[in-house]
C-alpha cells in the first residue's frame, strides 16, 4: 500500500508528518485529509481569539512529492 504524509499548517506554525499512513488509494487519503481538517477546525475552542484571516490546512504527499491540499480560513465578516 502507498504511504502518503499529512503536513499540517496552523496559523504560522508547520508540522511535518514524517511517520506517514498506509492507505490503499490518493482517494482514501483524500477522505482522511478532509476528517483530519475537520477535527483540526472542530479543535478550536475559541474561534473569537483567533485573529480573522486565521489558515489551517492539510498538505498531503507520496513518495514522488505533493498531491493536494486541503485549507480553512477563519474569517471575520465584521472585519473585511
């Protein structure tokens, strides 16, 4: 089975996924990209501290480089 590495992005922080998950396909590592933001989102205690414009997001990759990614932006509609 392909490895495939889920660095995540919170604000300015980076954190790169050295371990990797095995799944059978990009399409199921795809459907683990989009739980994993959402729990990332779902995490955030309080929305109101986090500055508008806040990113979080989800860069998935093989062995031969970057597939996708996946992203979510807090944003303030007061403030834009």
């Amino acid at each position: 089975m392909p490895l495939y590495h889920f660095d995540l992005r919170d604000g300015e922080a980076f954190v790169k996924d050295d371990e990797g998950m095995e799944l059978p396909d990009v399409g199921r590592a795809q459907i683990e990209a989009v739980q994993s933001l959402a729990e990332m989102v779902r995490d955030i205690p309080v929305r109101a501290s986090r500055p508008s414009g806040y990113p979080m997001g989800i860069e998935v990759r093989d062995a031969e480089g970057f597939l996708f990614s996946l992203s979510f932006a807090f944003m303030d509609r007061r403030r834009h």
